[in-house]
C-alpha cells in the first residue's frame, strides 16, 4: 500500500501518537531534502562520500549531545534502545554484574526486559523485576527502592513509562542508587524531546534513548551517552576499527579502544537514519520548549476531562508532576480498541491500543480542535444510545 499524503491523513491537528513516531511542520519535505540531499552525495562518481556522511552522524550526535546537555564524547549511535543496553552490559566489567542483581521495573519497555531475560544467565546476574502493586498502573518509586540494595550491580530506571506515562522521582532514585554503589541507566526514550533532560545534572551512569517519538526523527537513529569515567572503565565486547583512535590503524596486533565513547562503536557505522534525523533534531534546537510542554499538558487536561465524562479508567498520573506526556485510558471490555481506532480514523484522530488501554499524546501539531474530536468521539461510544 502507497503512504497517503499528509494532506489526506489530515493536518495533523489530531495526531496523538508522539509516544511511537512523532510528527513536526514540514516533517515531510525537511526528511525528503535531507534524504535526496544524501542520494546525491553517495550516488556521485566523485569521493565526497564518506566525508558527508559522516560529516551527517557527527551533526547527529552533536545535536543529541546538546539536547541532552551530555558531556563532550560521551554519546555516540546505535540502532535503538535495545541495542544501546547490550552494548553497555557488554561491556562493563564482568566483576561489576556476575553474581549481583540487575533491577529493572516492571513497566520498563518490554524489549528490555526481553533482553535482560536472555542476557542473565550468560553474564552470570539475577534479574530483579519490581512488580506492579494489586490494581496499580504503574510500579511506585517507593518499590523501586526496596528493592535496591547494595547487591543490584546495575539498575535500569524507566524515566517515563509506555504503559501509563509514569514518570519516575529520577532525583530520589538516583540518589538511592548511588549509596547503594550501583551502576545506574536511565531509559529517557518516552519523554526526550519533550522533556529537558539534563544527563549531567541527573548524574546517571549512562542513558538510552531512539530518536521516535516526542523527538520526530527516523527509525535506526539509537543513541548510548555513557559518563566519561563509566567510558575508562569499559571494554565493549563489540568492537571494530571505529572503536580505536585512530581508525586506519591497521595493524592487525595493535589493537587499542579510543579514550572516549568512540570505544562503543565497532564497524562502519550506520548513518541512513542520522541523515534522516539530522532535520528534526535541528527542528528541536529551535523550539521554545516551555511552551510546548505547556501545550501539551493543556491538551492533556482536555483528554483526562473527556476521559472521566466518558467514564473510563485513567491509568495515567494526573498530577503531571508525575505524568510523562501521554494520557492513557482503560476501555470496558465492551468497546473494541480497533472499532474505536477505525472510527479515530476517520475524524483524522490518530491514537493508538496496547489491549484495552488507549494511549493519546497530544504534541507538536496537535491543537485543541483534533483533541476535541477525539472528546467527542469518546463521548459517542461510551453512550452509543444518545
């Protein structure tokens, strides 16, 4: 199937699915610049390539480095969330996790804990997940730290979750982590690019993130930001001619890994989804960020409202303090996600289900229009008979 025009999906006036891809102005023709600009470039019988594309995942990374407010040569690409994780258990010192606990939450995205499940007896840890309580939505800070002793050798904390749009006391937790002596991540996917995130001043080991979501860019555009003394500390396992100092030594006996994040990478380095990226990220730099974060908590306040007229569920925080961008919602058993999202669809409202919970994050093109076509929406199949 051909992608519709942005034109015959709406004018994004009702686009609720910043928690999964993003969208900004001119999205379309800023990428498709960007794109042919780079075509041109590697098409071309000259030997500018490599020069220009790298050039396009330094700019990447600088700006990502900027939003985050990372320290000089702390934050290099990967392919996604994922994989910045497994880099990073691979390569830190086997004594640091053998025999010790790795803590995650329960409502961390689940492709993590896919991952920590699979790693955990190669790399010789326990993995300790903190349940949700009976009939709560989310797993409560307070958990979290009972579960964090000075066994946990690592603790992945989810800053915003997908599930409910918690958002975690990062402050108190990484507070908590340091006197437990753990290495200390932070999952800053559901809410970077939305919120500052200041990687120096929240202190964490390290931190992942993709460049979805609140941050409109491409997929394949992961990042890994490790503190430069985790970095000292660190012998990635995955590791190629990128990962030296020099990257044309060739002496095959000589290896040596770069003082720097430079020692995370391996091979020749994807940069399709850098290039790809590079706009929305520049997009980003320009924005007046308070503004945008009161936006969308104006328009969440309008879906929340709806929700309760509704009389459906919230599983989403209200106190924003502790709310991510993203307002989820519980349907009844009665009401068919798809049905709803079909209907969604015809208003020009895009939202999206994980089984009966309805997730909406009003962003950047949203205005209030789009999100009072989804009030009513919800109105009308809450009470199907008026």
């Amino acid at each position: 199937m051909t992608p519709q025009s942005t034109s015959a999906n709406g004018d994004g006036s009702g686009y609720l699915l910043y928690h999964s891809i993003g969208q900004y102005p001119g999205k379309t023709e800023a990428m498709a610049t960007a794109l042919t600009a780079f075509s041109e470039c590697w098409g071309a019988p000259n030997d500018d390539q490599w020069g220009y594309a790298l050039g396009q995942r330094q700019r990447f990374i600088e700006l990502w480095s900027a939003l985050i407010k990372a320290p000089s040569a702390s934050l290099t690409t990967t392919e996604n969330v994922t994989s910045s994780l497994a880099a990073m258990i691979m390569a830190l010192p086997r004594e640091e996790l053998e025999g010790k606990v790795v803590l995650v939450a329960g409502d961390c995205f689940p492709s993590l804990h896919f991952l920590l499940t699979g790693m955990a007896d190669r790399y010789g840890f326990e993995l300790r997940t903190v349940p949700l309580r009976e009939e709560a939505h989310w797993v409560a800070d307070e958990d979290v730290i009972a579960a964090w002793g000075p066994e946990v050798g690592l603790a992945l904390l989810t800053w915003v979750s997908s599930t409910s749009s918690h958002r975690c006391d990062l402050a108190t937790l990484v507070a908590h982590g340091r006197k437990q002596g753990s290495v200390i991540g932070v999952d800053i996917t559901q809410a970077a690019g939305l919120m500052a995130y200041h990687s120096m001043a929240v202190g964490a080991d390290f931190s992942v993130s993709t460049s979805l979501k609140w941050m409109c860019g491409s997929p394949g555009g992961g990042i890994l930001q490790v503190m430069p003394d985790v970095i000292a500390r660190c012998q990635p396992a995955l590791r190629g001619w990128f990962s030296q100092d020099n990257i044309f030594s060739w002496d095959i006996n000589a290896f040596a890994y770069a003082p720097d994040i430079r020692r995370f990478d391996n091979g020749t380095p994807s940069v399709m989804a850098c290039a790809a990226s590079v706009p929305a990220l520049e997009w980003h730099a320009s924005q007046d960020w308070d503004a945008q974060l009161a936006k969308n908590r104006a328009l969440s306040d309008v879906i929340i409202s709806a929700a309760d007229k509704a009389g459906f569920e919230l599983v989403s925080p209200r106190d924003p303090a502790e709310r991510g961008g993203s307002v989820m919602m519980r349907l009844p058993e009665s009401i068919d996600p798809q049905v709803l999202l079909a209907d969604l669809r015809s208003r020009s409202v895009y939202a999206d289900a994980r089984g009966q919970i309805l997730r909406c994050s009003p962003g950047f093109m949203t205005i209030e229009a789009g999100v009072e076509r989804l009030a009513q929406a919800l109105l009308e199949v809450a009470n199907p008979a008026a």
